[in-house]
C-alpha cells in the first residue's frame, strides 16, 4: 500500500471507527464498509462498561483524549453489590471509577453513534449495507466470529436510582454472570454465559428471577436481544492474511469479556501500524502479549473455582478499592505469568472451533452452538 491509495476497513465497530478516525486524520482516505444498515445493530440501546482498571497509567476519558476520539455520554461507575449463589450480598466500591457505563447501539447518544460521528467528521466514509470479505481489505475489524460465550439481554427504561448489580452463580450462568445495570433513566438485564449455550433462555429466566427477586421496580419498553462474543486469543492477530482489530483480531478480556477498550485501543494500534508500515501483529504483541496471557489464566481461575471460588472474590472485593482488585487481576504478575502456558497448553485449539484465526487458543472445547440457534441470534 502505497501513502495515497484508499485504505479499506472492513466493520465498523469501535475498533473498525477508530482505526478510521486516527487514519483520517492523518490525512489518508479510508472508506469503512459495514454489512448492516446502521453501527452498532446487534445492540439494542443496552448498558456496556469501558472498564477502567487494566491500564493504571491511563483512565479511560484521557485514552480518549490522547486518541482525538468524542467522548460518548458516559457515567462513572464507583460502586456495586455482588451477589454469590445463595444470593449473599457484597457491597463494593472504588475512590477512582473502575468502569464507565456506556450505552450500545444505533441510537442517539451510545458509543457506537458517537464514534460514527467522530471518524466521519474526520473525513471517513461509511459504506453501510456493504459486506466484504476480510481478504478484500487492509484492515479486518468485524468483531466476533462465532459465539464462544453467548447473552441475553433485555433493555428498558426506568425511573429507578444508580443501581449497578451481578450474580456469580454458576447454577444460573455456567462460567459467566448476570448482571443489572440501572443508570440515568435506562436499565438493562442479561446473562452471559459460556458453557451450554443451547440453554441459555432457561439460564436467562432462573437469574433474571433471582437477580429481580431483590426488589421490584418499574420497567418500560423491554426489547430483548441475544449476542455473543469470542473467547479465543491469538499470538499473531490476523485473519486471511490481514491485520485484525477489535474482536476479529482474538483480541478481548478473557475474564470478563470486556472487549471495548481492546477494541479501541487495538484499533489504533493498527491506524498506528498502517500509517508507518510497521508490523502489527509485533506491535500488538509487545502491547497487549502479557495481558492477554494473564487474561487467560484468570478466566481459567474464574472457571475452576465454582461457587465457592466466585463467593469468595466477592467477599475480597468488599475489603478493599475494587479498582485496585480489577488491576491486580489484570495486572501481569510473575506467577500468572508463569501458568499461562499450561493453560494455553490446556487450551490450545483442537479444531473444535471455527474461528479463522491463526494458532489459537479458544475455549471451544463443546460442540459448537447448532445452527438453528445461531438463525434466531442472528
Ligand atoms: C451482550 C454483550 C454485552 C457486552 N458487554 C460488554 C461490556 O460491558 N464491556 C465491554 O467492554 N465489552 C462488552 N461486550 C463486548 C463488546 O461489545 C465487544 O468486545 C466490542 O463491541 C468489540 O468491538 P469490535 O469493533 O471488535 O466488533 P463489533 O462491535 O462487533 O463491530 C464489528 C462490526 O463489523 C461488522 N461486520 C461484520 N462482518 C462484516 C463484513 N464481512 N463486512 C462488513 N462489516 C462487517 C458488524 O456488523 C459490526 O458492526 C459485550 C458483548 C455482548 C455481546
């Protein structure tokens, strides 16, 4: 690629957005092709959180700032109740936010519309209903491949306070958890789960009836959506001979699934990359390498310690800023270090998966969800 041809990206999600943005602005003409009619159409105005203790150096609104990227409507999230299986509650809080909640979607105000906004003004061009096969462009962003971890979620209005709530219980959300996020006038219900996808309408009802059971409240204008994510990380972040970004890229958190900010940031690492010719797949690995290594070794922690585990990081949560905890999870210590290659080992890719990623390692060590429920995901 030479420094006057179109640079084409394939997606347009937060990674496919601020590849485009950082690109634009650096004066390359980028054309974004999305399949669907608008951004963000797998979500329907739900609650996400930025989470804001992986990288202790940066927060969250001055990564956005360093990048030139609009900052979306967002609220600092400083507190929450955990809940274990026998629905014990853990009252939780941070001085500094540990998280910044966000809402998803083609409506006015989410992350999606907003970094829409910003990359187009930046003198983007946003091809919508326009599929393209990944080997087709300089840059894949088309976010997750096939469901590893699946939700559902119902979205709704609400009058209701600043409530922030997630049940670890295995019983109800097998290697995952459920959450409700009340915040500025919408609320928003799911349950993310990563094993037996095929059940998860029966997992969905039983923690929505035990997260619900707390306390009543009024709900409006439910829309419910079911969507998935990948849980496959890989050494050398590509598909079909491209760079990936974002969740085409295996880049996530494996812990909590809590992609944006890898999605942003490994977009512009990749902006970064197209722009000086270097080699994305060695800078993303010199950023993200450890992190995601550790990240794999505290979801395989997560997993193996059962109620009792889950119980029991709720209980530490409580004694102490819950952002320091998040960092020292996410953090790369020696010893987690250590253990991440038995785990790769553990969970190397099998050819159980279709992920078409390079070497891998991926959890999808059950059959694969049958088609007829992908159809209904969509
Ligand atoms: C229910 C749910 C809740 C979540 N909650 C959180 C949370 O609280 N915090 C958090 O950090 N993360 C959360 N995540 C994960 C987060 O949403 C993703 O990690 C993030 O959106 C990934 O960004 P991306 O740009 O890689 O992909 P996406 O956001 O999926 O964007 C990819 C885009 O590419 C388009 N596309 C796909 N294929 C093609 C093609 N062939 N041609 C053209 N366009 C194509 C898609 O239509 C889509 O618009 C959640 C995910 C789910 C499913």
């Amino acid at each position: 690629m030479n420094g006057t041809s179109t640079i084409a990206i394939a997606g347009a999600g937060p990674a496919g957005l601020a590849a485009a943005t950082l690109l634009s602005r650096a004066g390359r003409t980028v054309v974004v092709h999305e399949k669907n009619a608008t951004v963000g159409a797998r979500f329907v105005g739900d609650l996400q959180v930025i989470e804001d203790a992986s990288d202790r150096r940066e927060n969250v609104p001055a990564m956005f700032t360093r990048l030139g990227l609009p900052a979306p409507s967002w609220v600092p999230a400083t507190s929450a109740e955990f809940f274990d299986a026998r629905m014990r509650r853990f009252e939780i809080a941070s001085k500094e936010p540990y998280a910044w909640f966000v809402t998803r979607g083609p409506g006015e105000g989410t992350l999606d519309t907003t970094l829409l906004a910003g990359a187009q003004q930046a003198g983007a061009e946003i091809r919508f209903r326009s599929r393209v096969e990944p080997a087709s462009v300089d840059l894949v962003a088309t976010g997750p491949q096939t469901p590893d971890g699946l939700a559902r979620e119902m979205a709704f209005e609400t009058d209701r306070t600043t409530r922030v709530r997630v049940l670890f219980d295995p019983s109800v959300a097998p290697g995952g958890y459920a959450y409700l996020f009340t915040v500025g006038g919408r609320g928003t219900f799911g349950c993310a789960i990563v094993r037996d996808l095929g059940g998860i309408d029966g997992y969905f009802e039983k923690a929505k009836e035990k997260l619900l059971s707390v306390d009543a409240f009024p709900m409006e204008g439910r829309r419910d959506a079911y969507s998935f994510m990948n849980f496959a990380l890989a050494p050398e972040p590509g598909r079909d001979g491209r760079p990936a970004a974002g969740e085409a890229g295996a880049f996530q958190d494996y812990l909590f699934g809590l992609g944006m900010r890898y999605a942003i940031a490994s977009g512009a690492l990749a902006a970064e990359a197209l722009l000086t010719g270097g080699d994305f797949a060695a800078l993303a690995r010199e950023r993200f390498g450890r992190r995601q290594r550790v990240s794999l070794v505290n979801r395989f922690l997560y997993e193996a310690g059962g109620a009792f585990g889950l119980s029991l990081f709720a209980r530490l949560a409580t004694r102490v800023d819950f952002r320091s905890v998040l960092s020292a999870f996410y953090r790369p210590g020696p010893v987690r270090l250590a253990l991440a290659p038995l785990v790769a080992a553990l969970w190397r890719n099998r050819g159980l998966c279709a992920h078409r990623l390079p070497p891998h390692w991926c959890r999808a060590r059950e059959r694969e969800i049958r088609a007829p429920e992908l159809g209904r995901i969509g």
